[in-house]
C-alpha cells in the first residue's frame, strides 16, 4: 500500500524528534538530509550497472539497516557514507555530518539508541523510492520541500537564509515564461544558488511543459549549503547540475574559454539581503568582468552588486528574476544612479512587490525583479505588481496562498493592468519621478474610507455616495435596490422602504438574487459533471496526481471567471485547500493502489470511511440508532432530572449516595435492603424504587443503542468486504470529494449575500435616527428623571 503525503511527512519529521537536543535545526538537518539522500539512492540504484550513481559494496542504506543496536553504530555510519562518498565523487558534500559526534547525539548506549531509531524511522516498506522520482510523482520533491521549511522555520532568522519558500520560487520560474524554452541546451544559473530549491522550480517549470531537460549552473558561498545543493539536485533527479562553493562576488567560477563570464539564458537569485561585505577578495573599481560598469554600489549594501553580476551573465536574449529588499526601488546615492542607468536602457521587465515577512532570514518586505534583455530596447515602459497584501498568516510568519501565486503569475504574463494592483507604468514617468520605483508611487492600494455623512445624522437618510460605492451589487440586482430604497426628499439620499429586519428576507426572496444564485449553482455543477468524469478515470500507474489537480483546479478557476461578485480565484483557493488538507492523500493512494475498499484484508478507512457506507447503503438503520438513541437520552434525561429533585442535601435519595457523592444501581440496592422493613421510610423507599425504574429503562435503552450498533457494524464490515472497486470510486468521488469542494464553494455564494445584507444593514441602522429625533428623546427622558426627583422630594436646578 503507498504511504500517504502527510504520514511520509508526519515520519520525516519524526526522526527530527530523535536529534533535537543534542542540537538546532540548522545542524540536524545535514543528518536527516543525508540519511534521506542515502535511502533514495540506496533504492534506487543499488544492483544496478552503469548508473549515474554508483551503489559500492558497503556503501548502501541496507548497510546501515544491519548496524541497529551495533554499539560501533556512529563509527561505521560514517565508514558507509565514506565509500559512497569516495565512488561518485561527493566527498565534502554527504560526508559533513560525524555520525560519531558524542556531544551532539550522546554517548555511549544514548547514541546506539538513537542512530538506530532514526534508521529505523527511514527503514519503512512504504519509503521505497526504487520506481519514485521527484518529477514523476513529488513524494521526493514535495518531502524534501517540507522539511526544507521545518528546518528553516526551527533554525530561527539567522540561519533560515538556505531556502527560498517554494511559493515565490514557483512565481519566479512562471514568470520567467521557462514553460516556453526552446532548447534543452539553454541554461539556467543561480549564482546565490542556497539549497538549490530556485534552480529546481525553475527546472521543473521547464521540463513540464515540454520535457527539456535544461542545464543547471549554481554557485554557493557556504560549504554546508553548497552541499545541501548538490544533494537536492540528485534527490530530485539533476545529478548534472553543476554546483561551485564559493564567493560569486569575488571569484566567479563559471565562465567562457575567454575568460569571460558565462552567458546564460535565464537566471533566478535570492542574494542575501543588504550583505555589507560584500566586496571583500576584490577591487569593483578594477572588476575583469566589468560588471561594474553603470557604477559601484555603496560600500556597505552588495544588493545591486548581485543584480550587476545577473545582468552581466545573461545573454543579449536572456531573463531573469531576482529577489531584493523594496530599498533597491528607492534609495538614492550610488544605487539611484545604477538603478537609473539600468532603467533608462529598458533591462527591467517588471516588478512584484511581495509581503513582508515572508522569508524565513528576514521580516522585511522584498519584490522581484524581472530582467528582460532580449525586449530591452523596445521598451516603453516597466509592469508593476503590487502584492503586498495577498498572503495568509502561517505562525509567526507570512505564507502565500495558492490563489496569491496563481493571481500575481497570471497578471504578469498577460500584463494585465487591475486597479489597486497592477498597471504597466511608462517610462516617462518614471523619469518624472527622478527614476523611483517605489510601487506605492505608481500602484494606490489604499483602501476607501468609510466616512461618516455629518448631513445624514442630522437629518437621516443614506447618502447615495455609500449606495454608489455598492455599484457592483446594484449591476447585477438593479430592482433589490429599487425595492429596498426609495428617494429621500433631500437630494442625493434615500430612505430605507423595508423595515431593517425585513432587509435580508427581502434579498433573499428577490427573484433576481434567486436567479444569481441558481447560476452559479449551474456553473458548479458543470465543473463538476466534468471533475468527476476525470476522477473517476484515475487509473494506478498512469495518472499523476499532481497534474490531475492541476487541470480541475484551472478548470474551476476558468468556469467562474465570468460570474458576477463572486471572486474566482477565492473558489478556486478553497479546492486547493481541499486538496492539501486530504484529498491528495486520497488520489495518492487510488493512483498507486486502485480504488480498494480493503487495504492489508482491513477496511481502507482513509480512503473510504464508514460514514460514507452508512449513509449510502444503511441509511435506514442508522436512521433506527438515532431514534434509539434519542429513547435513551430521554431516558438519561428523566434520570437526572429525578436525580436533582430528590437527591439534594434533604431529598429522599441523599442516604444512597456513595463516598464520592454519586448514586450507582449498587448503591440503591443496599439501601433498600436496609430500610426494606421500616414503616417511616415508605417515601425514601418509593423515590428509591422509581430511581431504578428510571436507571434501568437508561440501561436498556442504552443496551438497544451498544446492539444496534455493534449489528450495524458487522454489516458495514460485511459491506467493506462485498463492494466493488466501480462503486468505491462513485463513492469517494461522488459523495466525499465533490460534497466536500461543493460545501466549500458554498461559503463563496454565503459570502455574497452576507456582505450585501451586511452593508445595507449597516447603513440602515447608521443613519436611522437622525439627530433631531434624538434630542427629542434627550429632552423627554429628562423631563421624565424630573418628575421622578421632584416626587422624591429633589429639585433639579
């Protein structure tokens, strides 16, 4: 049976738990990094010839598996990841981590231990990755993302700067266009190339469009990180990406037989922000390269050396994407110039102003920078993307949002200009505003204040200006208005017609809010007739989950485009959400195992739990419980309620309590049989016998429910075992899957109707008594607290 993506994660992040102690974050991931990395090629070369990665005798996970409980574990761990070190060349790159390091994994028995329940964490049937591959199914991929980002939300600011979040990542190569590269030997080079996650996205960006198999260059200052990159590039099937550990700045590796840098065609770069050394090893003044040529940046910040370093190592027909802090837009000085220089000659595409707070080495907030040389010359002007405020709160940091990503790529490639949040701005005036880019200077995304109408207190009334302000409402229910609103007999306000309780039922019952609703109904259900013929047709060993999504998801997004009010890229948030929180566990598994109701000879209560059974083929029983059920909590309740009238501190029932203050069917027993014969208890006696009347209808009613179903049990066990694979699929598609998107799209419909009636009811209840009419009850309600004092005797003066 496959593993589901969350427990491959939840068993992950488990052998982190075995470490944590002895260390932080940013050390034991080179142990649960290498591990993993020896476990993948372990399953998937070993035994074979001529592969790209060379399994030698003794230099596998197997190796490790037999070294449980061996007290010499740390010693020969490190022997196993040596000889695999020594065969393909990756000495200084798995080796880093001393698997024989006391102070960090104990001593002694402490260490054995420990090694050994990792290995075994890793030692799992369903972790074989013999016929996986990050590309093909993203179990690798998408593990190795996660514990990316456990380790660098764990390792704190100063050591989260390895990973770039995979969102911004995935915006990067989209919007690089790389789906539309033309050659498999184009390039793609990240010269602050971290753990290598941009260099892969941008990878797979291209390869899964058309299959090109692009070249990867990376360099990377820090030893531990380049190794981290090298592994993740083998881990996700790149093991010829070519990556150097050293300075970019100062000693640049890749280069042409000239001596020249090396012109790629697309570049991605998350350079350290602000870096203030970032010129030491060389003179820029005297750069070989002349990658200086616009100007020197500041001494002290190295945020336009890197961008330098990008434009000079990109081809005359080449792009990038580069993510810098929002300074690089604005600040004068030397950069000023250099950003002017760079802007006049048409190199930047575009910009993307991202949230703050989104990485995990920094809270400031950064943009990307799209380079664009091959369009440089024609360019007219610079698109800008102002997407600040798009993001979901995730801990202590932000996240964007499926729908974030989507939006921002999508009004990239198409240029297409939205008010408040993108437009293409001319270069003229950009020149106007002394060649500033800051994106509130071009992009208000300000939110309209909700002023108070000082004329409409005094006088009552709704200023037309808040009705105006609901003209997307009005567009597509022009006669609720007419129904709800009369004009006033002051120009520009109206007078509410209904009485305000009478606001929501009178839109609601509105035949055009009906007709509203029953379209968008129409539009689900024709997404859906379509979704469930695709995922009915999930067939193991050839449907790839990941693209399945994918395509319903662009097919959701694309039938509500045109639907009034309703925002598309909310709906389609909510399948992705869906999809992360269960539904790809699910087609996970059907696309690896089929669609079976038993998994081992047990019920598959993951993919297929009981509820759905009961509801679609013993819905009359369970029907049955429920009535049993309501007998016997009528039966508790008459109990209890007997309980509280005669049980107190003198009730009938008090002498039969028990230590602990509560009465039981023993308890009772025994004091009946001691008050059986005494004539002066005939009342006691009664409440004592109608209490066990009362207790023991509970008792049978209960036994009713506990038989009812354990009987609905063994039917629905019998049922697991009779189902057909054809009418598992109806099920889990029909009545999980599809309910479950359907409820969720439902908030989209409930939010429409909440936030008019919502307004309108707020306006109504702002202005509906207006200040003359107030100072009426003021001066009423004082002459009442007069005639009150003088009755007590008090003279107000």
């Amino acid at each position: 049976m496959a593993i589901k993506k969350s427990e491959l994660y939840s068993s992950l992040w488990k052998s982190c738990d075995e470490l944590r102690g002895g260390m932080d974050a940013s050390q034991y991931k080179d142990y649960i990094l290498v591990l993993l990395f020896v476990k993948y090629v372990s399953d998937k070369y070993a035994g074979q010839r001529d592969s790209l990665i060379e399994i030698p005798t003794g230099g596998s996970f197997a190796d490790m598996v037999a070294l449980k409980g061996d007290k010499e574990i740390g010693e020969k761990i490190n022997i196993i990841i040596a000889a695999l070190a020594e065969a393909n060349e990756l000495k200084g790159v798995i080796d880093v981590a001393d698997f024989n390091d006391p102070d960090k994994l104990g001593k002694g028995k402490d260490m054995v231990e420990r090694l050994s329940n990792l290995i075994s964490i890793f030692d799992n049937p369903n972790l074989n990755f013999a016929s996986n591959r990050a590309e093909g199914d993203d179990i690798l991929g998408d593990a190795y993302e996660f514990l990316m980002r456990q380790f660098s939300i764990q390792s704190g600011k100063s050591k989260g700067q390895f990973y770039t979040p995979a969102e911004v990542s995935r915006i990067m190569a989209k919007v690089l266009n790389l789906s539309e590269a033309t050659s498999g030997d184009q390039t793609i080079y990240d010269p602050t190339c971290g753990s290598g996650s941009l260099l892969l996205k941008a990878h797979d960006e291209a390869k899964g469009a058309k299959g090109l198999d692009l070249a990867l260059y990376g360099q990377e200052m820090d030893n531990a990180t380049s190794a981290l990159a090298k592994m993740n590039m083998i881990l996700h099937d790149c093991p010829t990406a070519e990556i150097w550990q050293d300075n970019t700045l100062s000693t640049p590796y890749f280069k042409e037989q000239s001596g020249q840098l090396k012109r790629h065609d697309f570049i991605v770069a998350n350079p350290p922000f602000s870096t203030k050394a970032w010129s030491n090893g060389f003179n820029p003044a005297e750069d070989e390269f002349g990658r200086f040529e616009y100007g020197v940046p500041p001494e002290k910040n190295g945020d336009y050396a890197f961008l330098l370093h990008m434009l000079a190592s990109l081809k005359s027909t080449g792009k990038a994407a580069v993510i810098l802090p929002h300074g690089v837009l604005f600040r004068g000085g030397a950069e000023g110039r250099i950003r002017q220089e760079i802007v006049s000659r048409g190199y930047i595409k575009g910009i993307i102003g991202l949230p703050a707070n989104l990485f995990y080495g920094t809270g400031i907030p950064a943009c990307i920078i799209v380079l664009d040389k091959e369009h440089a010359a024609a360019r007219k002007g610079i698109f800008m993307v102002d997407a600040s405020k798009g993001f979901v709160k995730d801990g202590n940091k932000h996240r964007l949002r499926e729908q974030d990503i989507h939006k921002i790529v999508d009004t990239f490639t198409k240029l297409a200009e939205t008010e408040q949040y993108a437009r293409l701005v001319p270069l003229a005036e950009i020149a106007a505003n002394d060649y500033n880019l800051n994106l509130p200077r071009y992009i208000d995304t300000s939110e309209a204040e909700d002023l108070q109408d000082i004329a409409a207190h005094l006088r009552g009334g709704i200023p037309q200006r808040d009705l105006d302000a609901m003209k997307s409402y009005w567009q597509v229910f022009p006669s609720i208005q007419n129904q709800l609103m009369a004009t006033s007999q002051y120009p520009g306000y109206y007078d509410l017609k209904v009485a305000i309780a009478d606001i929501k039922p009178t839109i609601f019952s509105h035949p055009e809010f009906i007709a509203f609703n029953d379209a968008a109904h129409a539009t689900f259900r024709q997404w859906q007739s379509s979704a469930a013929q695709q995922l009915k047709a999930i067939t193991p060993g050839i449907t790839h989950p990941k693209t399945l999504n994918d395509t319903l998801a662009e097919q959701l997004l694309a039938a509500f485009e045109k639907t009034p009010l309703i925002q598309p890229y909310d709906v389609y948030q909510h399948l992705m959400d869906y999809w992360a929180q269960s539904m790809q566990d699910d087609v996970y598994l059907v696309a690896a195992d089929g669609w079976q109701a038993l998994s081992d000879g047990k019920p598959n209560l993951d993919l297929l739990p009981k509820d759905l059974i009961i509801a679609r083929y013993f819905a009359a029983e369970a029907a049955q419980i429920t009535e049993l059920e309501s007998t016997r909590d009528a039966a508790a309740q008459a109990r209890e309620e007997f309980e509280e009238e005669h049980a107190g501190d003198d009730g009938l029932l008090v002498e039969a309590k028990t230590e602990k203050g509560k009465l039981s069917a023993k308890s009772v027993k025994d004091r009946l049989k001691v008050i059986a014969h005494d004539t002066t208890a005939k009342e006691e006696i009664a409440a004592l016998k109608r209490w066990t009347q009362l207790a023991d209808a509970e008792t049978a009613a209960s036994k009713q429910v506990k038989d009812a179903e354990k009987a609905l049990d063994t039917l629905v066990m019998a049922q697991y075992r009779r189902i057909s694979q054809l009418d598992v699929c109806d099920i889990v598609v029909d009545d999980k899957w599809l309910v479950a998107i359907e409820t969720a799209i439902q908030s989209e419909l409930d939010r429409v109707s909440q936030t008019l009636t919502g307004r309108v009811r707020q306006l109504a209840e702002r202005y509906a008594t207006p200040l003359p009419t107030l100072l009426d009850e003021v001066e009423s309600l004082s002459t009442k607290v007069d005639a009150h004092l003088q009755q007590m005797g008090f003279t107000w003066n």
